[in-house]
C-alpha cells in the first residue's frame, strides 16, 4: 500500500499504535497502557527514560542496529511520540511487566497487518477490473467510494483500522470476487451484488 494507516489494537484499555510498513509500536502507547496497569496493580511508575539509559538497553539496541538499521525513531505533530522496532517494543514491554509477554508475542505473530496489506493490494486489483468495465470514467471515483462503502457495511466494519483479521480476510475475498464476476460479467453494478450475497 502507498499510504501508510496507523494499526490501533488495544492493551488494558488503552490504544497501541503499529505502523504495518514498518512494524513500528508506539513505546509512548505502551508505557502509558503499562503504567496504568502497574498502578492499579500498587507498583512504582515505569520510566522509560530510565529505561533507554540503561547499559543493557544500550547493549541491545546497538544490537538491533546493527542488524535491522534504525530501532527508535522519536517524532513530533501527526505520528508524535517515541516508535520502536518490535524486539525493543517486547523489550520495553517485558520491563514493565512479565505480564505483558504473552499479549505481545500474540501481537507480533497474528496476522492483522498481513490481511490488512494483502485486502490493500486486491483493492488495486478490483478497481483496475471495475474501471475498465464502467461506462463513466470521469465519475469513477464516485462509484468507486459507493461499492467501498457496500464492503465495508458488508464486513460490518465502521473503521478498518479496528477491523478483526476475519473482516480484512473477507474484505480480500469480496475484491477478489468482485474482480473476478466484474471481468466475466462485464456489470460492475452485478459483479458487486452477487459477491456481496455469496460472503454475506
């Protein structure tokens, strides 16, 4: 995908940003839901400057630049905060709390990001198919938006950056579909009907 969306997932109630090109986390989202869950649980506040002082932090992230490049990235306005690698991310993770481990590895193994990027790439793939059998190519985008729109209601999705695995899966599987029937039928208006009615 060209444009890169911002993965929110939550953790003790609190938003956990993730870049899907990248990989990055918000350590920034991950100290403040870690802190809130060591509160509630009567244990001192995590700091996570501290925590990049420290000599085994330095060791590991020079570590982690040496074999994946740039680790920590601290930015200011729409992406503002500190954005780690996912190794630094379990890092920080488990030194807040050995609790946290087992959501994390959960988070770095599922297939979230993978669906999401794979449904970005069938997009293309429909709008291609469904362009070159419109009769309006000024208008297409308008068209375009509403069939959007119709795979979104159809995935029961409000906002596709909370949507689950299976609802990215199915949003892949209606562009293909809909590429496919548009392609054989030649009636995008069909095209988009049938493949709705076969995964809903």
């Amino acid at each position: 995908m060209i444009t890169e969306v911002t993965m929110k997932r939550e953790l003790f109630g609190t938003e956990i940003k993730q870049k899907p090109q990248s990989g990055f986390f918000s350590a920034s989202d991950l100290v403040k839901a870690g802190n809130k869950w060591r509160i509630l649980n009567n244990k001192e506040v995590f700091n996570i400057n501290e925590y990049f002082r420290l000599k085994s932090t330095i060791e590991f992230m020079v570590e982690l630049k040496s074999k994946y490049g740039e680790v920590k990235i601290t930015r200011k306005g729409r992406s503002k905060g500190t954005w780690v690698h996912p190794l630094l991310f379990i890092d920080i993770a488990l030194s807040i709390s050995p609790t946290l481990r087992v959501e994390v590895y959960e988070w770095l193994f599922d297939n979230l990001i993978k669906f999401r990027n794979v449904s970005g790439d069938s997009y293309k793939k429909m709008a291609g198919c469904l362009y070159a059998h419109t009769s309006n190519k000024k208008y297409f985008y308008i068209e375009v938006q509403k069939i959007a729109d119709k795979i979104k209601e159809a995935c029961n999705v409000n906002n596709w950056e909370e949507a689950t695995e299976l609802q990215l899966n199915k949003r892949d599987k209606l562009h293909e579909a809909i590429a496919l029937l548009s392609d054989v039928m030649k009636s995008n208006e069909q095209a988009v009907r049938i493949a709705i009615n076969k995964y809903s």
